[in-house]
C-alpha cells in the first residue's frame, strides 16, 4: 500500500490501544513529588552543600570563568556547559550518601 504524498501514514490500531505504563524511575519521582520528599530532599541537599562550601566554590569558579571570557562573551548556556560537569565532582561523597540513604528510607517505607 502507496502512502499518499500529502499526509502522513495512518498509525497502526495497535499502537492507539497500548497505554504506556510508568517507568520504575518516573514511580518513584511520582512518589517523592505526591509525599512532599522530594522538596524536603532538596532542601536537605541545598543546606548540606551550602555547609561544605561548595557553593562558594561554584561562584568561584563562575566569576574566574567570566572574568577570563569577558563579562560581554560569556552567555548562561556557556556557562553551565562549562561548570556542571565541575560541580557534580565536587559534590562531596558524604552529602551523596546521606542523600542516598534517605531515599532508599523513604522507597522502604513507601513500598514502591
């Protein structure tokens, strides 16, 4: 069977009749967002990295990036590229663990 030139072909019945079903990954963020832990995770890791310093560290790093680009050339869009892959490093083990920890606390209690 030819498709016509003027219209995309029509999908299988199939394809209409499939629900997609939640991903494991899209569960649990339904979960933490619904129970209010999510934001209370956030915060927990806002304050966890403004402790360590590594907030300072990242407006460091900013303003040494800007200050050798040039305020006038440098975009946002730059500047992520350049400094989220330095701060996900810099991120200490011990906010990520404690974090961690939470969240496999909060999925056993849960029961997801």
């Amino acid at each position: 069977m030819r498709n016509s030139v003027n219209r995309p072909p029509t999908p299988d019945d199939t394809a209409e009749e499939e629900e997609k079903q939640p991903t494991l990954h899209e569960t649990i963020n339904i979960k933490l967002i619904e129970s209010g832990e999510k934001e209370r995770l956030t915060e927990l890791l806002r304050e966890r990295l403004i402790e360590c310093g590594w907030k300072d560290e990242m407006k460091a790093l900013c303003r040494a990036f800007i200050k050798k680009k040039g305020r006038n050339n440098v975009t946002v869009d730059d500047l992520v590229h350049v400094i989220t892959p330095k701060g996900r490093v810099l991120i200490p083990d011990s906010v990520k663990a404690e974090l961690l920890q939470r969240i496999r606390s909060f999925l056993v209690q849960a029961a997801v």
